[in-house]
C-alpha cells in the first residue's frame, strides 16, 4: 500500500464516521442540554482506527514499520464522578482488541487482546478529555522477519490520551494519540521492542 493509498484510507474513515454522525438519532432539544454524568454500570462499545509509525527509543530498534491498527473495544463505567473542578471524572475498566497491519517497508500481521482502563472527565459538559491505558498478549507474524522481533507470541503495552465529544446521549465521536510497545517480556532473546506512535479517530456508542 502506498503512502497516497494509505492517506486516502483513513479519508475514507473519518468521511464514514461524519456521515454517521449526520443520520444519528439526534435531538435540537437534546443538543442544549448538558450530558449527565455516566451511570455506574453503563456499557461502551468503540471502535477506533488509525495508522502507527515507528517510535524509536533505543538504538537497537532498527527497524521502521508503517501500518494501520483497528481497535473495537468494550468498557464499564465503575465509578461515580471522582474528584472536583477541571480533573472530575469517572473510571472505567474493560477490554480491547487490536489488529493491526503493517504495509512498509515488509507486510505482516498482528492481533491481540488487552484488558484496558480509562478516566474520563466530566468537567467540561460534552467534551470530555481521557486518559487511557493497557495490555496484554499479542501474536505477530513479524517473528524472525526483524532484528526486534524473535518469534510471533510477544506483549502488547499502551497508553495514551484523547477526548471525547458526546453527540447524543449515547453516540460519541472521539480522537486521540497513543504510543504502544511490543516486546517478549524477556521470554527469549533480543527482546529490543518496536514502539510506535498511534493517532487515531473512533466511534462509541453507550448502552444504559
């Protein structure tokens, strides 16, 4: 896939989630209202898409990887507002899946399954900054293709930061920026890691 293909790709998603926006159910009286804070209990279901590029921190991590990742994850909100003023927020814990491709300068393959957990702000109505983290086990076909990389189990870790707009009640669009790491935890050697930068666009949807 080139760079010109690549860009058009993720065109192509953030054109997809305004359309989605526009034929969301959607309420001019809702709309003037201030969101409540989210019940404890309430399920989120998301799904965020970006393109990652290498994040070099040691000089052992040669390699430059390019690609897109694809992330649908589940949550629970677990608390109720913590905190006052500018850092109020709710804690919510849940899981994720990652797949994701890279497309220069090799093509491979990876998916797997972290549990994550999110604290989102409720201070400012609508918009609502988080932070966010998490990991878990991954399994890549990269294994004996790169220096960084000595066989296809390894671990996932990531961590990172968006916000989130709430459209509807239950409908939000969200943007953010994570860095992620893969490693074999010291299983076998070398154990360099690859880290990438993520940004990314996503959709959620609430079941109250």
């Amino acid at each position: 896939m080139t760079q010109r293909s690549y860009l058009n790709h993720i065109l192509s998603f953030a054109f997809s989630l305004i359309l989605t926006m526009h034929f969301l159910p959607f309420s001019p009286a809702a709309a003037s209202d201030e969101p409540a804070t989210t019940p404890i209990g309430t399920q989120t279901i998301g799904l965020t898409t970006g393109p990652f590029f290498p994040l070099r921190v040691g000089i052992s991590q040669t390699s430059k990887l390019f690609g897109e990742a694809l992330m649908p994850s589940w949550m629970m909100t677990l608390t109720e507002p913590i905190g006052s003023g500018w850092y109020q927020g709710q804690l919510a814990l849940g899981a994720e899946l990652v797949a994701f491709h890279t497309h220069s300068p090799i093509t491979a393959y990876g998916i797997g399954l972290t549990p994550k957990m999110a604290y989102t702000s409720t201070a400012f109505g609508r918009v609502r900054p988080f932070i966010e983290g998490g990991g878990g086990p991954v399994w890549t076909d990269l294994g004996g293709r790169i220096p960084e990389q000595p066989g296809q189990f390894n671990f996932l870790v990531w961590g990172g930061a968006g916000c989130a707009y709430q459209m509807a009640p239950a409908w939000a669009l969200t943007a953010g920026y994570r860095v992620m790491h893969i490693s074999n935890a010291g299983t076998r050697s070398p154990n360099s890691g690859l880290n990438f930068n993520l940004p990314y666009l996503g959709l959620t949807y609430q079941i109250f």
